[in-house]
C-alpha cells in the first residue's frame, strides 16, 4: 500500500442529512487522506450513496460541513466542487448511449481544453488509460457492463480529480471482469488519486482499501482495517441478523 500524508485531502465533519423525519445521515465525521483507498460499508440504506450525495454536493446538509483541501465547501455548487478536484462514479452507468466512447470522454474533459482536437486526443488517452483504446469510435450503447465501467471511470477522470468518489465498481460485472477493475484501480490510485469507494464484495475491499467504515442507519458502526471491520461481532451479528430475516 502507498504511504498516504497526515493532513486529511477530505474533512467531512459531524454531518447529519434529515429529509423530513428521516435521518439519513447521523452525525457522521471521516477523514480521507491523500493518497488513501477508504471503503464505505453497510446494508442497503446505510447512508452510503447519500454521504457521497453531500460529498459531491448533490445535497446540502442539514448541518455539519465539509472540508476539501482545508477549505470550506459545505455550501458549493456540484460543478464548482468538480472544478475543485472532487470527482463521482455512480452504481448504475450513465453514458450518453448514442454517443461514441470517445464522444462521452469529451464532454468530462471539455472544460479543460481549448481546441477540439486537444479535446479529442485527451479524451482518447483517457480511453486507453481504462483499456478501452481499441473502443474509441463504439457507441456506448454496445459496452457491455464492464467496458461502461471502464467508460465511467475515464469520464470521471477527464475532470482532472484529486478526489474519486467510486459507487460499487463491480457492481453487476460479470466475476471474470472484476480482476481487471480491481488493477485498474490500483493503477489510479498509484497516479496520486484519493479515493473513496462505496463497494458490497468483501474481495473487492482487502485488495484496494486502507481502512474501512462500516456504516448502519446513517451513523458510523464500526471502522478499521477491512478484515477487522468484518470480522467485528457487531457487524457481523448484524449481517447474520439480516440473513436469518430474510429466511423467513
């Protein structure tokens, strides 16, 4: 694992998320530090995609604040916390399906160039990074679920992020295409990438993560190394608790 520095790249300090009469987020604090995998874990409805909604911006909390490279983003905008470094992938792939894989770079990484060739020669790098380089020209509608991945992945990168906030990176990929993923993630990470991934495989955690939040009804549970967060009685009681209900 690389040696990651002392000062947090990510603050999110006592963040609490309420819709109504429904906490979704309670009191929650993390740091993330540059250089770092950490692993959100927990049930469905834990809180996980809706801490990267805050994270990203999508949501304001109702209170509590984040900090991103030390400076106060609680109240920023999505576009300006992508501008700032802070990157997403989202569970289910959203590519412009009529559009080329090249064509879907583009659009991440037309901000930060000026001419459309540049454009175009930098979204095709992005492709190959992701080992979609012999793909360029094919509608994203033809990807199969781990090439849109890969899609995803490069599209989040064209931003230029400090920060990559990956939503279940394996979700619904076929068990022959995970070990790819899992290596071309270790290789962003080894270009300097920060990331925080919200991941359900337990194989998926001890091959990339540092450390591991286990996450239940908004709140942290548990956190640790990934063997020890699910190695604890108390994760895996409530694992066996679910297991047993749904047997019934």
């Amino acid at each position: 694992m690389t040696n990651v520095a002392s000062a947090p790249l990510l603050q999110v300090d006592a963040i609490t998320m309420r819709f109504g009469g429904i906490v979704a987020i309670d009191n929650l604090s993390l740091d993330v530090k540059q250089g770092q995998i950490l692993a959100l874990m927990g049930p469905n409805g834990a809180g996980k995609t809706t801490t990267f909604h805050v994270i990203a911006g999508v949501h304001k909390p109702t209170s509590g604040r984040i900090l991103f490279q030390g400076q106060d983003i609680t109240a920023m905008r999505p576009d300006g916390r992508c501008r700032a470094g802070v990157a997403r992938t989202f569970q289910i792939t959203q590519p412009f399906e009529q559009l080329s894989v090249t064509e879907n770079i583009m659009v991440g990484a037309r901000p930060f160039h000026h001419s459309m060739a540049e454009l175009r020669k930098a979204s095709e790098a992005f492709a190959d990074q992701v080992g979609l380089g012999d793909r360029l020209d094919t509608p994203a509608k033809g990807l199969s679920t781990g090439q849109r991945k890969r899609l995803e992945l490069a599209r989040a990168m064209a931003t230029r992020p400090k920060l990559l906030l990956m939503d279940e990176v394996t979700g619904g990929v076929d068990m022959k295409s995970i070990p790819g993923l899992i290596e071309l993630v270790k290789s962003l990470r080894q270009g300097g990438l920060t990331i925080v991934l919200i991941e359900h495989n337990m194989k998926v955690i001890n091959d990339l993560a540092d450390e591991a939040i286990f996450m239940n009804r908004g709140a942290r549970m548990v956190s640790g190394t990934p063997y020890q967060v699910a190695t604890d009685p108390a994760v895996v009681e409530l694992y066996l608790g679910e297991a047993k209900a749904d047997d019934h």
